[in-house]
C-alpha cells in the first residue's frame, strides 16, 4: 500500500508542510533554534492528554475539561502522526523513527525507511535513515540523549541506531547468522555515528551513576569485573581508559566533556 513511500517522499512532504507555514518567507528567514530539547512522553497522544486534563482539574475541584496541562500555554503547538507503515497499531521503534528521523517506517523496526525488514538483518544495510541527533551534529550542534528507560530501548534507539529490529539491544538477541553482519543496538551507541559522539553518554572521562547504590571507588573498568557486567557496560568499558565515580552524589570532581549515566540496574 505505501511501497512507493520511501524516504525522500517523506523528506519532501516535510519540506512542503513548512513551506506552507512559513508563507512567503524563505528557510533563511525564517531563523535557527540555538538550542533545542525535544522531550518524548511515550504513548502521550490525544486521549491521554484529554484524561491527563481531566484528572488535573477534577484534582482542584473542577469537572475537568477546562483545565490546562502546561504545554497548552506553549506559544507554538503542533500535532504529528507518526503511524507505521505495515500495522494499523504502531510501536514505539517505528514511531520513534518517524517522530526523530522524519520517515515513516515499518512495525518493529528502528532507524530504517520502508525499506527495512523485521528481523531481515540484510534489508538494513541500505535503508538506514539520519535522526535529529545526525544532523545536529552535521551542524556543530553538542547532542545527547537523557531517557528513564534503557537507552538502547526503542524509543531512544531511533535517534541513533538502525536496526531490522528493536529487540536486537545486545549480541545475544541477534540470530546467530546475522551477528557479523548486523550490530546490536548497543555496539551502535559506543562504536559507530552519531552514537559515539554524543556528548551526554561516553568518552575518555565517564561518570556511572546508579540511583541509591553509588560505589566509591576510582579506576579502571576491570576492577568491577566485566563478567558481571551488562552488555552495554562492557562496550563502554572496551573503548575507554578509565571512569571516575562521584565521591558524592551529584559532585564531580572535573567538569566531565561526555558523560554515560546508566538509571537502569540491567546496564550495570
């Protein structure tokens, strides 16, 4: 129903849509953001906002329809479909690719245009697509990525990985055959681009934070035992000299260039 929807039909319905908005002006007039942060509330679409409205004024004695979330008092507000392209019910990977890369994509897929496959580790290999986090970084732009769920989890993935699939987050979900062909979506985040130059997730100095359980100790990654380690960690690990843990919480003893903060006990 939508082969004939590949990247460059999504890039150009993009274009066109600020091009109608922006009326006579031309891209130059219209300015460049200094600083932008997009934040992603997963599932927070039309219904939940009117529920969330709902709760909040019932909250302050109201009947809960004329209350206003704090967005609503945003001096610009859009709305954006981010539907997949081979299932009536989206998912959060191809949704993210979507929101975060500007192409629609296909159920459980992540980073991909139409192009890619689920669980087809060869359909990725030329339907990679550039996020948000890419073209920041084309432009000069500090990037990073600030998530409560794991950061190789679908929704974040999509702003740096691209995958066949969104369950692929370390080598062990990789069908055997595919693992020489098809990174996992953590070795995608420490080794390739724009993953590892991002700015907020690793580098030579790196700072691991684990909420309520902060070890005191300085040195090199093999003192904690990579055996033990998640997948994630070990990578980290594999390409950096030495990491340095806060003697206190929320104190640093330098001001760190890049940072990897794990919240998750499964990255650690």
């Amino acid at each position: 129903m939508f082969s004939d929807r590949d990247r460059e039909y999504w890039y150009e319905m993009g274009r066109a849509a600020v091009l109608r908005r922006a009326g006579s002006r031309s891209f130059d007039q219209l300015g460049k953001a200094k600083n932008v942060i997009l934040l992603v509330a997963d599932g927070l679409g039309v219904t939940t906002n009117t529920a969330a409205r709902v709760y909040k004024g019932q909250r302050h004695g109201q009947t809960g329809e004329e209350a206003s979330l704090a967005w609503d008092n945003f001096p610009a507000l859009a709305m954006t479909k981010t539907y997949n392209l081979d299932a009536q019910i989206g998912e959060s990977s191809a949704c993210a690719t979507a929101l975060l890369c500007g192409v629609k994509a296909n159920f459980e897929t992540v980073g991909l245009d139409i192009n890619g496959k689920f669980g087809n580790c060869a359909s990725s290999f030329k339907s990679k697509v550039d996020s948000l986090i890419s073209w920041a970084q084309q432009e000069g732009k500090a990037t990073g990525i600030v998530t409560n769920t794991r950061v190789t989890h679908a929704t974040p993935a999509a702003a740096y990985a691209h995958s066949a699939s969104r369950y692929w987050e370390d080598d062990a979900k990789i069908p055997p055959l595919s693992r020489r062909s098809c990174k996992d979506i953590a070795r995608q985040l420490v080794e390739d681009d724009p993953g590892r130059n991002m700015n907020d997730k690793l580098g030579m100095n790196v700072i691991l934070l684990k909420l309520g359980q902060i070890p005191l100790v300085n040195g090199l990654c093999g003192i904690v035992g990579l055996s033990r380690c998640h997948r994630l960690f070990q990578l980290v690990c594999y390409h950096i000299k030495h990491f340095v843990v806060p003697q206190q919480k929320g104190y640093f003893p330098f001001p760190p260039r890049k940072i990897f903060g794990s919240f998750e006990s499964i990255d650690l």
